[in-house]
C-alpha cells in the first residue's frame, strides 16, 4: 500500500467514526423532562454518546441573580 492509499484510509475512517452519532433528536418536550417526576427515556447505547454542550452566557452589566433573604450577590471576576 503506498502512503496516499493509507491516509485515504485512514480519513475515510475517520469520517466514518465522526459521522457515526449525528441525527440523534429529542423524543420528549421540555415539560416531559423537568418538574418533580419526568419522564425519563429509554436507555439508549451507541458507540459514540450524543453529548450536547451549551454556550455560556454571562449576565449583562445591570442584571444579578436575585439572592435569598439576608444574602447579597457580588461579582466574582
């Protein structure tokens, strides 16, 4: 084998790998999921787990969480 068929090997493999978990959808709505007993579903196995990553969002310079009674909120950096 020469180096260009190992490395078209090697990337279609790759590929393979990547694309391997996409299309995973939610099958539940939000109000299914939360409060005191949501509605969990199926466990579900997969070679790559589906893992979805929120982006951060700071506060905007006049809002702060509302703390409880007795308790202030500072910033931290």
């Amino acid at each position: 084998m020469t180096r260009k068929n190992i490395r078209s090997g090697v990337i279609l493999v790759w590929c393979t790998v990547a694309f391997a978990g996409c299309g995973a959808t939610a099958r539940l709505t939000v109000a299914e999921g939360t409060g005191p007993q949501p509605v969990l579903p199926a466990l579900e196995r997969s070679l790559i787990p589906t893992v979805n990553i929120v982006s951060a969002k700071g506060w905007t310079a006049a809002a702060t969480p509302a703390p409880a009674a007795g308790l202030t909120v500072t910033a931290l950096a």
